[in-house]
C-alpha cells in the first residue's frame, strides 16, 4: 500500500536523495505501524516530537501499535523552540 511520508525542518535531512517538498511516497505492507516507518529512516527519537496522521496528533504512547492505511499521511516534526 501507498503512504505519504513528511518530514520537517531539519528532519528533511533523514529523506532519501531526491525527496521533493520534504516528502516521499512510501510502498509499506499492510499493517505497517507509524513506528515501523520511524525506525526504518532512523530518525533519532529525541527529534521526533509531534507526529500527526492525516492531520491527527499520534501520542507516542500509541505509535507502536497505530497501523498505517492506504493513502495516510505520516508527518513528523522535532521540537521547535521559539520566543
């Protein structure tokens, strides 16, 4: 199945070569878990802090189990410090 996966800021840097607008289509199995997607492009965890499916707030407690399905959108931020 297809996926949507969004990396941003200096999280882009983690996208294969080629990545366009800080995102690349995805060719996962059924049952791929947004975790399974986080660890197979070893993004280190301290950067990942906000995760949203199709715009929905992922908490970390839930990414291990949280199935991906056809035409998801994973996105995925590090924390932003401002002020």
């Amino acid at each position: 199945m297809q996926v949507t996966f969004k990396l941003f800021a200096t999280l882009g840097d983690y996208l294969p070569p080629g990545a366009r607008f800080n995102q690349i289509e995805l060719e996962v199995p059924e049952g791929t878990t947004v975790q399974t997607v986080i660890d197979h492009h070893q993004l280190p965890p301290k950067l990942v802090h906000l995760v949203l499916v199709n715009g929905v707030f992922v908490p970390p407690s839930e990414r291990a189990w949280r199935a991906l399905a056809p035409g998801d959108v994973l996105a995925v931020w590090p924390p932003i410090a401002g002020g």
